[in-house]
C-alpha cells in the first residue's frame, strides 16, 4: 500500500455555518486572503452570490444559473473552508457508481472517521445534480428561506472535478457535517453545490485534516448573531441536502 498514515495537516475556515444559517451573508475575508491559506476549497460569497469552489488554486464562482466564471480576488466570502490538497490517500473509483455508493466508499477509505478530510473526485460524470444559492437582498433572511430560491441543474456527460470536505458530525456547529462538495467542469465555465451524481469513471483523492484553523468575523453583525439555533439538524438539513 501506497497510502502513507494520517499526518498533521491544517484546515481553514472562514466564519461558522451557524452563522451563515442565521443570515450572516456579509463577510470581511477577502477571496485574495483566503487563496493564502490553501489552493483548495469551498464556500460562499457575500449576499449568497453563488458558491464557490477553490481548485488548483484558482477561486471560482458558481452562479445561480449553473454558469461559472473566475472570482474577483477582492470579492469576500462570508463562509469558506480552504486547505492545501495533499492526496495523501487515492484510488480509482468503481465505474457507474452513485453518489450514495461512492460516499460508503470513501468512508472506507478513510483510516478513521475522526478526522477531517478534504475530497477531491475527478472524472466524467454521466449526470451531476447540483444546486446554486442565489443572491440575496437586505433586510437578509435566513438561510432556510434563502435556499428556498435556488435553482437546481443537471449536468450530464461532463468530465470535471468534485471538491469538498468530508467533515466529522461533533462539528455540526462549526461547518457542514458529513460530505459537502462542489462540482466545477473541465472548462471552469459550469457547476454548483452538488446534490447527487453519478461518476462514470474517475479517481478519489483525499487530504486528511488534524487541525482546524478557524477564523471568526469580526461585524457587529457576526457578534450578535444567534449561533445556537433549537432546529439546527433541520436547518442543515434543509440548506445543504434540500429533498
Ligand atoms: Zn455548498
């Protein structure tokens, strides 16, 4: 085996989902600052303008009409985790296979399930479902209501790569629990929040985390935000797997 064990390795993140389930859409970190702290990544702009996906260290912009374009280095991002990717484990995939399927693969693939990872699938992919936030207007509603406006895309026959993190549940307050991946295409011109997809043939790498750099707002808004909601399950729920 060629996999080398779990080594120290820092993940970033930009703010709290909590806090962008509360409505914190404004954020203060700028997409320059976070290439800086890795060439890898996900999350969201400000006002919910698109998703983003960070791959091979350029910051893309995934917009609600499934169009994607390069991101402004001074756009800021009021949610973003980012890591430097070592593909420190890898396999091929088995051909055909379903997102749900390939999720128990990759949990097999992990040493242990404590840890976090970043996950990085690429390939063709004969369909991938995503969705896209849209951008939002002040007075800022909740992310469950926001949500309510996104548009969902199907890509079919498309060679490209999924990127994310595969994040341990004891971090439900902190980021997404579980898998939460973006797709972006080979030509960087589509792509959005994946809901599910179908990999027709590609390889799995992933990164594994130990340490968690977290980085709070500083806003007068972020400071007053109510960051331990009673339906927060629902509320993940709701926002990240919408069925
Ligand atoms: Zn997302």
């Amino acid at each position: 085996m060629s996999d080398r064990p779990v080594t120290r390795h820092t993940i970033f993140q930009n703010s709290l989902m909590t806090a962008l389930l509360d409505g914190i859409y404004d954020g203060e970190m700028t997409v320059g600052e976070l290439l800086g702290k890795g060439n890898f990544g996900l999350g969201t702009f400000d006002a919910l303008d698109g998703e983003m996906v960070i791959v091979d260290g350029v910051c893309h912009q995934l917009l609600h009409d499934g169009t994607a374009r390069r991101a402004d280095l001074g756009a800021r991002s009021p949610y973003a985790v980012a890591t430097n990717f070592v593909p420190r484990i890898r396999r091929r995939a088995p051909r055909d296979i379903r997102r749900a399927d390939l999720s128990a693969f990759i949990d097999d693939m992990t040493p242990s399930a404590n840890y976090m990872y970043a996950v990085r699938i690429t390939g063709t992919f004969s369909s991938v479902r995503t969705r896209t936030v849209v951008r939002q207007e002040r007075p800022y509603r909740p992310m469950t209501e926001a949500t309510d406006d996104d548009a969902v895309q199907e890509f079919t026959d498309v060679s490209g790569v999924i990127a994310g993190f595969r994040t341990p549940i004891y971090e439900k307050m902190i980021s997404v629990p579980g898998c939460h991946v973006h797709f972006i295409d080979d030509a960087r011109t589509r792509g959005g929040h994946v809901l599910d997809f179908t990999l027709s043939e590609g390889k799995i790498e992933l990164c594994p985390g130990t340490d968690l750099e977290l980085r709070l707002p500083l806003t007068s808004t972020f400071s007053s935000a109510n960051l331990d909601p009673e339906d927060l399950d629902e509320q993940l729920h709701k926002t990240e797997i919408k069925d």
